[in-house]
C-alpha cells in the first residue's frame, strides 16, 4: 500500500484536479489522504442556501466530509488558516491570512503529517495556483517547502491543460455562458509542460457526486452538473499534472501517478 496526500486550498478544490485520482488510488487500495490549507470561509454561495446561524465555514466543512467519503478519503487534515479571498480583496491583507502567513511554520505543520503518513506521493498546485488565486499559490509555495523538508519522493503538481481548455472551449462557446472565462495565458499550464496526463473517466461518477456535495459552490459546479456524463468526461476526466520531484522520463509519458 502507498500513501497519497493532496495539498489543496480551500474545500471543493479538492475535485476539479484531484478528485479522480484519489478515487483510482483508494480504489487500488491505497491510502488517501486530504489536507485543506483554509476553510472556504470567504467563497461566494447563494442566498438563502445556509440555516439561520450557521457560518458558510461551517456548511463547507461538511460539504468536505460528504465529498472525501465519494472519492475514498481515509484521512481529512484541516490546516485552519484564514481564508485569503480572490486576488484583490480586502481579505488578501488580513496577517492571518493564509497567503500572508510564514511559509516555513506552515511547511513544517504539513510536514509533520507528511512525516507521520510516511506519504509516497504528494499533489500540491503549479506555481500559479492554477488560476491566480492568493491561496492556491501559497499552497504551492508552502507544499513545495514541505515536501523539501519531509523528503517526499515523489512531488506532483496538480494543474489544467490550457491548450486543452482552449479547445474546448473554442469547439463548445456556450459552456463558459454562466461564468467568466479564464485568462487562458495564465490559467494552467500549456501542453508542453506537463509530464504526467491520467485518464479518470472510469470514475467520474464519483467526481460527479464530489461536486454535487459541494452545494454551496454550485456557481462553480452548477453548469458542470447539468451535462450529459459524456460531455462532463469530456471535460473532467482527465488529470494534468507537472512531476515537480521524482524519477521517471519527462513529456507526456506517464498516465498514472507512481502509487
């Protein structure tokens, strides 16, 4: 048995990139394990969704227990840093933010879990975050870090194919309709750059059921999870990642993660 562990920002990132193959791994019988840097606490939802007196901290925390059951988590690890906000909010100066914190103090508290699970593989984001975001960025910055200090064999970075959601988007305009497209010369990475591509579409029911946990986040799932299942496999069932550490040959060569 190995161990995965996926480093992940906030709860419901933990889908889009990693979801399948967390499920593929706890499927396998390996050990899958989650660590969320922030609780949420500052994502937008829709009215009226939360109970009177219940925080959106709160909904989200068991909005990531539903999730990780779907995909086979063994083991949730909550960080409990402050939620950073989008790039440019007042949130971003907050000292407690996650993106403001001391980024070796926080390395050596992921390290600790890294050291404990005696993890094989860990997925942090691409040095970007993906998109920009103060928190994915800082969850590269601080993964990276710990996986220095831990040793981690092998280190991954979880990202999207930009050259393929250009595609995609260019072959279905209507999809990005409900939302604002991305920056697509900032959003992922491009196709040259990533080692490692795995084929998810034997669980994306699962992925599906993950998202569908998520309520409150349904501005960011709600179009996905009106799709016929071949258009969302189409457009989730396949992980991208970037081998940051670890043996094995470079270019897209490698379809699974080493577990």
């Amino acid at each position: 048995m190995s161990v995965l562990v996926c480093f992940h920002a906030h709860p419901d990132d933990e889908v889009f990139g990693t979801g399948g193959v967390m499920r593929l791994a706890a499927d396998a019988g390996h050990r899958v394990v989650l660590v969320t840097a922030t609780d949420g606490a500052f994502g937008e939802f829709p009215d009226g969704i939360l109970t009177d007196g219940e925080t959106l901290a709160e909904r989200r925390r068991t909005e990531l227990d539903r999730s990780a059951a779907v995909l086979g988590v063994d083991r949730i690890v909550r960080l409990h840093y402050a939620d950073s906000g989008m790039a440019g909010t007042p949130e971003n100066a907050n000292p407690e933010a996650f993106c403001n914190v001391d980024v070796d103090t926080a390395a050596g508290r992921l390290a600790d879990v890294l050291l404990e699970e005696q993890a094989d593989v860990v997925t942090i984001y691409d040095p970007n975050g993906g998109y920009g975001h103060p928190d994915h960025i800082q969850v590269h910055v601080v993964g990276k870090r710990a996986t220095e200090i831990a040793e981690t064999r092998y280190v991954y970075e979880t990202t999207t194919n930009r050259d393929h959601m250009r595609r995609l988007m260019e072959a279905n305009p209507h999809w990005g309709e409900e939302a604002s497209p991305p920056d697509m010369e900032t959003f992922g990475l491009p196709e040259t750059e990533i080692t490692t591509v795995v084929d998810v579409s034997s669980v994306i029911a699962a992925k599906r059921a993950a998202m569908e946990a998520h309520e409150t986040q349904v501005g960011d799932f709600g179009p996905f999870l009106q799709m016929p299942i071949e258009q969302l496999t189409t457009a989730f069932g396949t992980e991208w990642f970037r081998k940051l550490r670890g043996t094995g040959g470079v270019g897209l060569t490698e379809t699974s993660l080493p577990l």
